[in-house]
C-alpha cells in the first residue's frame, strides 16, 4: 500500500499549516502545477486555515469546492486539474487517489446521472455548458490516467474502469476485460465489487439491449431505482456511480483489502 510518513511538527506548526492530507496535497500540486492554478487551489495555500479541519473534514471542503454538492459550476472545468494531478502521484495513498478519480468520474457523469434522478423534469441545478466543459476537462485527462491502470492497486483500477466506460471507445473492452477477470474470480456476483466488475464489463460491450437488462437487473436488487422513460445510458451511468461510492465506502475500512493488495496483473 502507498505510505507517506508525515514530518514530526510542533503544535504551532500543526495548526498553521493545517491537517496532514492538506499538506501533502499542497506538496504535490506544488511540485505538479506550479504555474497558474485554478481558484479552488486556494484552499491548499491560503494561508487561512479551519481550526476544525481534520483530514476528514477538509477532504470534504476541498472536494466540494471543486464539485459543489455534485453540481457544475463555471469554475468547476478549471478545478478538475486539481483531483487530476492528484490521481497520477504515488505521494497519494491509494485511498485518496481512488477519491480524486471518483470525483472525476461524479463531474463528468453529473448531467445524466441527475436526468435520471428527476426524470422526465428538468435537473433543478444543471448548469448544460458548465457540465459539458468539465465533462471535456475529464475527458483530456483520461487517457493519462489510464496509463497508470495496469500498475495500479486494485481499489484505484476499480474507480479508472468506471471512468473507461464513461468514454468508451474500440480498444475499451480489450483493455479491461483481461485486467478485470481476475477480480470477478476474487468477488462473486452478489458482492459489491463482484456486481460493479461485471457491471463495468457489460458497459464496456455497449450494447444497450443488453445494458439496459443488467441495469434494471441490479437495480431492483438492492439500488435505488430510475424511471423506465429515462435514457439507457442516464440509468446505466446513475447506477455505476451508486455502485463506485459503495465500494469506495469498503475503502474507509482499517486495512482494506483492495487497498492493501498490489496491482493485479
């Protein structure tokens, strides 16, 4: 698993500087951007800092300064480059990167997934140029990101699979199918990793017929469901991203195994 033993501070130090994530983030987008940043870098290197802010706390203000309450904003396209960057460096415990990969997942995804949500009206929030831009900004940094797939740890490569599929292409199926298998041996169907690794096969093939009847398959199993009237496409995409937060959950556990193990060849 990705460590990163933390300098010993004092008190004054401690609270100055803010809770241990904020610090290594700061680090690696300092060393990684180190020219113009967007406006949410502002919450690494102001020098103002929440005296509540743990790293639990701040990861929350941070992320949802980047994606406000899952909502696109202006500004949201420019802050991707944040979670981007912070996805690519080993410096980022594998939990984190798995984090920052979701959050690119959640913005390029928000349009359908809250379409399917409010079906047939109008998503209250949806902001169609701020989302298409970040949906844009995800899409530049994919390729990146999924050159790291094969010396990933398993919980990472579970949340890049679910960003392949958000933009599929030829060589998608043949890229993920071989590296996959090995975790659908590992995790039977009915288990929340089982379930997602097949899901994600199944998107990969894009075949709607057959999308369609795995979605409604799984969803009246144990999601929350979407309208029959809504795109194949919405549904298929609002359930991955239920299933990607369920396994992200398992992550928060001591010792989690998909973080501990190495990458899966």
């Amino acid at each position: 698993m990705d460590t990163h033993a933390e300098p010993e501070q004092t008190g004054h130090d401690a609270v100055a500087s803010g809770p241990p994530i904020r610090q290594l983030f700061q680090d690696v987008i300092a060393d990684r951007l180190p020219g113009r940043r967007p406006p949410q870098a502002a919450m690494l290197f102001d020098a103002g800092i929440d005296p509540f802010w743990d790293d639990r706390s701040f990861l929350g203000d941070f992320y949802n300064e980047i994606l406000h309450q899952d909502t696109c904003r202006p500004a949201t396209a420019d802050g991707l480059v944040l979670p981007a960057a912070l996805a690519v460096d080993d410096r980022i415990p594998a939990r984190h990167r798995f984090q920052a990969v979701h959050l690119l997942f959640r913005a390029a995804t928000v349009a359908e997934r809250h379409l399917a949500e409010t079906w047939p009206a109008t998503p209250q929030h949806a902001d169609p140029d701020s989302e298409a831009r970040a949906r844009r900004a995800v899409q530049s940094y994919t390729p990146d990101l999924l050159t790291r797939r094969s010396a990933e740890c398993p919980a990472v490569r579970l949340a890049l699979a679910g960003l392949a599929v958000v933009f599929p292409a030829d060589r998608t199926p043949p890229a993920l199918t071989p590296r996959l298998q090995g975790l659908t041996h590992q995790h039977p169907q009915g288990t929340d990793i089982g379930d997602y690794v097949r899901f994600v096969l199944v998107l990969a093939a894009q075949d709607d017929d057959r999308t369609l009847t795995v979605t409604e398959k799984l969803t009246d199993a144990y999601r929350t469901g979407t309208a029959r009237g809504v795109p194949t496409r919405a549904r298929a995409l609002h359930l991955l991203g239920q299933m990607l937060a369920k396994v992200g959950a398992g992550l928060t556990r001591p010792r989690a195994a998909l973080e501990e193990a190495g990458p899966v060849r």
